[in-house]
C-alpha cells in the first residue's frame, strides 16, 4: 500500500507540474484544477471556481464551490495546500488546525466592510468576499475544504463540526491517502455507506419483492421525509451520480406541488405523491420484533425521484415546516455491483418511462460514448513533427479508464503504451461535454462547471443520437479532437498575453472560442476541423484570431454590471454571453480566408454519415453471420410466441435462422438487431451477448 501511494504521489505531482508548464500556469493553479476536478467527481462539489487571496494577516481563500444561492443555500469554501517537495509530506493536527484558521478568517472577514472596502476589487477573492455578504441571509450551511498532497497524519481524527454566526459549519480534509483511494477505486466515487441505526435515526421496516430465484433482492419500503432528508443532506447530489436526469430533476428547482403538499397538507403526502425508485450494491437486513427491517445501505442511488428528494430536502430547512407527518414510498432494488452499470440504467429508464428524456441512461455505457471509445482505439493521429511516429488520443468514457489499461501492463509494455497514448492527449467527457458545448454557444453553461455542464450535453446529444446515430463517426470524432486542440491552444495563448494578469483564464477560454464559433457562422463559414485533425494544430491566423476574442471577452467579462463584483458568477450569466455576442470583432483576413464554405463541410459530413452506415450494415452482418442459424431460429421462435415481430421482422429471421446457407444482407442485419434489442426490452435473454 505504501508503495502503491508513493506512486500516486510521484504520478499526481507530475501532472500537476505537467498541466502548469503545458499552459503556461503556476503550479498552484494546476493543482486547485486537477484536485478539485475529483471532488466535483466524488460529488463532494458540483463545481470548483478558483478564487485564490490571502494577506500576511491569518487568511487565505483558494476556491469556492458556486453560488450559494443555486446550492440550496450551503456554502463551499476551498483552501489548498500544495506541498512542493518531491517525496511525501505529513499533515499534522496543528497544521490542519491552522489552515482552516486562515480559511475561516477569510469567512469572518468578508461579512466586515471595513475589510471589503480595503480589498483591492479587481481581485477574485474580492468577488467571492461581496458574493458571501450578499448571500449571507440566505446561507444555511458553510463547509469548509482543505485539499493537500501532503498525508493527514494518522493521530488526526478530522475536525469537528461547529458553527458561525449560528450557521452550521463542517470540515473536510482531502488529503493525498484520501485522493488516492478514491481514484483506485475504478467506480468513480468513495462509498456511500449508510449506517440507519446509528446516523439517521433507526432502522427501515421492508417488505420482500422478490423471488429466492430472481438473481437480485427487491423491497417495499416506507420512509418517513425527516429520514430521507437527513440522508440527502449528508450525501447530497452524489445519492444521484448514476442518472443523469435526476441530476436534471434535482436542479430543476423545488416543484410547486409538492412543497404546497409538503407545507399545507403533509399528511396526504404519501398518497399524492408517486414516491421514488432507488437502488443499492448492498443491503443489511435483521428481523425485529416488527418484522424484516434494514439497517444498512451500501451504494444507495435514487434513480427516479429526484425532484421529490430534493423538494424534501429544501423543506427541511424551513423552521416553520413540520416534516413529522411526510411518508415516502421506496422500491428498493438490490444489484451487485457487477451488474450495477448494465442493470441501473435500465431500472432508470422504465421508472421514467411515463416521461422519456433521451439523456436518461446516457451513462459511461451509453452508445454515443462506446462509439467515440471504439474509434479512439482505432485511428491514429497524423504525426505534427513529419516523423513516422504516430499516437492516439484516448477518449476516457469512464474515469480511470486510461490509468487502469497502463496498470495492467509490465514496464516494456507500459513504455509503448504511453508512446501510443501519450497522456498530453487523454480526455474525459466531461472535457469533450466542455470543448463541444462552446461550439454549440454555451460558454455560460460551460462556465457553470463540469456537472451543470455536461448535463446539457447530455441532453442535447442524447435526442441527437436518438435521430441519426450515423453521425457520430469517424469524421465526428476527428473534428471533437480539433475542438480540444484549438482549447488547449487557446489556454496557452491567453497564459502568454500581455494584459492577461491571472485569474478567470477558464472564463476568458470559453468565451473567446465561444465567440469565434458564432461569428464563424454569422459568415456563414465553418472551421476546417480537418485541417486542424491532420496537422494536430491550429494556424498562426487562427491563433490570431483566438488572441482577438480573449482579449474582448477579457474586457466584458472583468467589467460587470453595476452591483455584481463576482467575475465568475457574472461569467455564468446569458446576460454576459449576450454582451460579448454584441461585440464587432475585425477578424484577421488570412483567417476569414483560411474557413470553408458550409457547402463544403455538409459535403464531408455527408459523407462521412454514407461511410459509418455502410461500417454499421458491414458490423451488423459480421455479428448475425457469426452468431449462427440456431440462434436466430429461437430468437425468431421467443418473439413470435409473445407476438412481438412485426411481419418483415420474421422473415429476416428467417433468412438469418438459414445460416450458412443463407446469407442476410447488410440491412437485413441491421433489422435484425434492431428487433433482438426491442426483444431483450420485453426480458429475452437470447443472444444478450451479442449487443454487448
């Protein structure tokens, strides 16, 4: 373990330095980026806004987790500590205590006029101190973060928590032992371990729904709203990281009717009110004198019911609000963690049948991102220096992806590995969701943070994939890469200007690509992403014109309006976009003349969309083909006895049933699947292995 640590620590402060030097940053920034990032993963945050000040009085601030006002009133303080040296460090109870101190120092004075007026305005830690006053009345919880490379010593139990000003505060120490547990765990997030007995007031009384034979446990259960709001207020949006749409739902805002249930007629509640589907790796059950009841959860996921969780949640929180008469029915489905990524998604989907939202399952096993992941595998990038060497970008559908295929290999195989996929060219996606959203128009979207962000795209391609999924090909895929090219550029060149003087690079990025985007197509032009694929880089008048847009966005973005000193919050505004979009930028003429036509790009991409159906019609075959006439023959037998088929379904059946002597054509392979999968909707489990 220690040495495995050690690793991860000597891997951590390599990227660190790695990602500082590649976009011309201090190392300090890099780390509050590459940290937070995980937390925002974990869930502990939905975002992470850089915000670093300080002064030789006691207090320092490095980042803070939004608007508190779009957080249910809490309020997320980031304080960083960055320990440069090579070898692992020890975080000591006195260090820790004195850290915090200086966070909570900077908490006490940003409530102090006296001290804001005194503040240099142009500074980020500035904006955050007149966001905190302003938000003030309305805050309902303060939690305070520490992140380190250095290891908590293992004397220290935490902090306790406390309060200010009669606001509940708590503590939270990501330390690297922490860090590194949480990244090898290859599931994306620390355990949700839900003691019922001992933290949320005792155990739930369950009914069985199962079968001893159906190969997983299900229960009825009843849940009083004191109970679930407690849970949801300890572990927050990560009860719902499985399903994109109840991240949808829960940031939807608090629905009318059920609060107005909720206030004026709680005891009603469970009757009105649909209750919620959730799921769990692992359940402890016991017998009482009440019967079966449950006393632990492992992995709880609210998959549907978002909206109502966090609608009771929000009224816990009102003092004039009596949840003591609120029940909430929950179906229980018990699934091993094996099975969870296939099985959870499904259980979503049906629970939401009644109100179908594309980006539903749109998990890491979603088609779109198996798609993207397939082809990232298979083609490699043009060589930028002429040589013969030639890499892959490696696209990560699920996080941990890339370092888990490197753990696997022996050091010989580990070295090619990493000259195949250079690590300067992974991404995730929530980076793809980043570097498309800005060419779709959502720099105030992306501005927002990864979660908030990608649920849009999200959306936004879950409906896309839904109507045409041959777009999404290799073509797609090479223009998405010259999209993370031209951001990568564009962080670097900002790093490098003259007026740039730190601070809100990630704001100024977006809205400069952003703004190139619209005014492209006001032109009615396009970027030759092509271009940018094979040379695996942008051209001088392009940079050119990237410096421009900064350099304007830069200008809009540092002057709010009157009565908003928060930069980054202003940068989440449409009213911001809005302002830049206005703006008349005289492009550099080697640029305009360096664009195509949109004739020309809906050529290639019709092109490319001929080429992914033939690919499809040639996969589709070469899978029936394999499968065998048998096979096909019981498929056929399973959904004509349910009447499931339709007529031109059965008789492609039948040709494939005739396999070897009969031979499907590559459309009538592609009907074929297609009715496996609406067969396995309906319970078959003919064939399951060929869709996988």
């Amino acid at each position: 373990m220690a040495n495995e640590l050690e690793d991860f620590h000597k891997e951590f402060f390599q990227d660190v330095h790695g990602l500082a030097d590649a976009g011309g940053r201090y190392a300090e920034d890099a780390f509050f980026e590459l940290f937070t990032s995980q937390l925002v993963e974990a869930g502990e945050l939905e975002t992470a806004d850089r915000a670093p000040g300080g002064s030789p009085r006691g207090m320092r601030v490095d980042g803070y987790g939004g608007d508190p006002a779009s957080a249910d009133g809490v309020l997320s303080l980031i304080i960083a500590d960055f320990n440069q040296s090579a070898g692992i460090a020890t975080l000591t109870a006195s260090e820790m205590d004195a850290i915090f101190k200086r966070l909570s120092n900077f908490l006490a004075r940003s409530l102090d006029p006296a001290h804001r007026n005194a503040a240099e305005e142009s500074t980020p830690a500035f904006g955050l101190a007149d966001l905190i006053a302003k938000r003030w009345p309305t805050v309902s919880k303060v939690r305070l973060f520490l992140i380190s490379n250095r290891v908590l010593s293992s004397r220290v139990d935490g902090r306790e928590a406390g309060e200010f000003k009669g606001v509940p505060v708590t503590y939270s120490v990501w330390d690297l032992g922490r860090l590194h547990r949480f990244v090898a765990t290859g599931r994306g997030r620390e355990e949700i371990l839900i003691d019922l007995q001992k933290d949320f007031g005792g155990p739930l009384p369950a009914l069985p729904a199962h079968l001893n034979n159906a190969g997983y446990e299900a229960y009825l259960i009843v849940i009083p709203g004191k109970q679930l709001a407690a849970i949801y207020d300890r572990w927050g949006a990560r009860l719902l990281e499985q399903n994109v749409r109840v991240f949808l739902q829960a940031r939807g805002g608090v629905n009318k009717g059920i609060r107005n249930t909720i206030e004026n007629d709680p005891g009603m509640f469970f009757a009105y009110n649909n209750g919620i589907t959730a799921t769990a790796e692992k359940v402890t059950i016991k017998m009482s004198d009440a019967g079966l009841v449950i006393t632990e959860l492992n992995n709880l996921q609210i998959v549907n019911g978002g909206q109502t969780t966090a609608s009771i949640h929000a009224a816990s929180r009102k003092k004039d609000v009596d949840l003591s008469r609120v029940f909430v029915q929950m179906k229980l489905s018990v699934v091993e963690p094996a099975k969870a990524i296939d099985v959870v998604p499904k259980i979503s989907e049906f629970a939401n049948s009644q109100n179908r939202v594309n980006a539903a399952d749109f998990f890491a096993n979603h088609p779109y991102h198996v798609q993207l992941e397939k082809i990232s595998r298979s083609i490699f990038a043009p060589s930028p220096d002429g040589t013969f060497r030639e890499s892959k970008w490696f696209y990560e559908r699920a996080r941990g992806q890339y370092q888990d295929a490197r753990a696997l290999l022996n050091p010989t195989q580990r070295k090619k590995f990493d000259l195949e996929y250079p690590k300067s060219q992974v991404f995730s996606k929530t980076d793809l969701a980043k570097f498309l959203n800005l060419w779709l128009g959502h720099p105030d979207i992306v501005s927002r943070g990864a979660q908030k962000n990608f649920a849009r795209f999200a959306e936004t391609i879950g409906k896309a994939w839904t109507k045409n999924p041959d777009q999404f090909n290799k073509r797609y895929y090479t223009d998405s890469v010259a999209k993370a090219i031209v951001f990568r550029e564009a962080e670097k060149l900002v790093s490098e200007q003259s007026w740039y003087q730190g601070g809100y690079r990630a704001n100024v990025v977006a809205y400069a690509i952003a703004k190139v985007a619209h005014d492209v197509e006001d032109m009615d032009r396009a970027v030759n992403f092509d271009l940018i694929w094979r040379k695996q880089d942008i051209s001088d008048a392009f940079k050119e014109a990237l410096v421009l847009a900064a350099k304007a966005s830069h200008d809009v973005l540092v002057d709010p309006p009157a009565g908003m000193s928060n930069v980054t919050e202003w940068a989440k505004q449409q009213a911001c976009w809005n302002r830049i979009l206005a703006l008349d930028i005289l492009w550099p003429r080697a640029f305009v003349r360096e664009l195509m036509t949109h004739e020309e790009e809906q050529e290639e991409q019709s092109d490319a969309e001929k080429d992914q159906r033939l690919l499809n019609g040639i996969e589709a075959q070469t899978v029936v083909v394999r499968a065998g006439g048998p096979l096909w023959r019981t498929v056929k037998e399973w959904g004509v006895s349910r009447r499931l088929l339709t007529p031109t379904e059965a008789g492609i059946l039948d040709v494939a049933a005739a396999i070897p002597n009969r031979v499907p054509s590559e459309k009538q392979c592609l009907i074929a699947i297609e009715a496996l999968k609406k067969m396995h909707q309906e319970g078959c489990q003919i064939g399951r292995e060929l869709l996988q």
